[in-house]
C-alpha cells in the first residue's frame, strides 16, 4: 500500500528493460498515475518491455521536502557482523529519504549499508511498503522520445543493474547504478534511486524477488 499522499514519482517513462521479470501478482499500485518527464529532462525515465509508459496527467508540484545534510561517517550506521544469525534470515530493505541512504538488514542488524540518489522537488520518490518485483543484470534503455536505444555499457542512464519495487502497471521504479556519479547523495532523479555501480552490484547480489523494501522520510 502506497502511503505517500502526494502524486506518485515517476522514474522511468521510455526505457527498455530486456529481461524484465514479470510483475508480481498484489504489487503495491500509486494512489495517482506518474507523470511523464520532458523531452529535455533526465534520462532516468524508461520503458520496460511490454509496458507503454504514458500518461497525461498533468505534474502536480506536492510540497517541496526540506534539504537534507547529505549523510557523513557519524549518521551512517556502520554493517555488523551477525554470526548469531542464521544464513536463511531475510534481507530487507530500508530506504532513509532525507538521509539519502538505504540499509540492508537482516532481522534487526545492518549487514550493509550505500549511499544513494533519490527523486527532486515533483518527483519525489514514492514511501510506503514494496517487495523487489523485478531484477536485471546490465540493462537497456530506450529513450521514449526519439526511440535512440542505448546498450548496456559504461554511459547507460540505468548503469549496470536494476532491482524495480514500485509499480501502478505502467510505470516502475527501482534501485538502479548511474554513470552521474556526482548525483549520489541529492535529490536529482525521477523517483528512482540511484546508486554507484559497484555498491548497486553488491546490492543486487543479497536480495531476490520479493525481498521487502520499505521507504521512510
């Protein structure tokens, strides 16, 4: 259940994903449909295979969230080891917005734990309780716009894998890597959230489909 008053963010409007699992019957669904970025916006937005991501609601600007600090050494937990727990426990997902930061848990410990980015002022990135529905190891992207296809590779907007966990049936949203390195710790994208490659690989390898992900403020 989306518990984000405000209208849905939208990261991905016109990209490719081959490979895309199918949707998980019960998938949380937006309270509003997500609006689609310009021609001249980012390139986080994206069409997954088998699903025209369109729409033509109007954006509706919610209300802007105050800037955060971005996270330093003292505010960002470290991992701890867990020996007592066993190696079937679940991983679950916590996603800090305003901290930029999201945390991989495993019952109560953190075992890891990456900075990301997260979506701007009218793109917020939606809170609530998901489940990972889809992942993709080096994905493509098709730009909705002029139907250019950019190949998995070093300046593809969705870097070197993607985990999706939101979804109205249309449009998706989901950790991905970025070659924008220096978007890291902002609120720069669309709604998705952005990772460095390397911690977005190391991510993909301790979740699987339906590993919980929860979105806080």
């Amino acid at each position: 259940m989306v518990t984000n008053s405000k209208t849905a963010a939208l990261c991905l409007s016109g990209l490719l994903l081959s490979g895309l699992s199918g949707l998980l019957p019960g998938t949380a669904t937006a309270q509003s449909a997500a609006p689609t970025e310009s021609a001249s916006g980012d390139t986080d937005s994206l069409r997954v295979q088998g699903f025209a991501i369109e729409t033509k609601v109007p954006l509706h600007k919610p209300a802007i969230l105050q800037p955060a600090p971005l996270p330093t050494p003292d505010t960002a937990p470290e991992p701890v080891a867990t020996p007592d727990l066993p190696e079937e426990a679940p991983i679950r997902l916590v996603l800090r917005i305003n901290a930029r930061r999201v945390y991989a848990y495993r019952g109560e410990a953190v075992v890891a734990s990456y900075p990301v980015a997260v979506g701007k002022p009218g793109w917020e990135t939606p809170t609530g309780e998901y489940e990972v529905f889809s992942t993709i190891v080096e994905p493509g992207w098709t730009n909705p716009f002029t139907g250019e296809v950019a190949p998995p590779g070093p300046s593809n907007p969705l870097g070197e894998r993607w985990i999706g966990f939101w979804t109205d049936g249309e449009n998706v949203i989901g950790f991905h890597g970025t070659p924008n390195r220096e978007s890291i710790g902002r609120a720069a994208s669309h709604g998705c959230v952005r990772m460095y490659n390397e911690d977005i690989r190391e991510l993909y390898e301790i979740v699987e489909m339906g590993t919980p992900v929860t979105v806080l403020l």
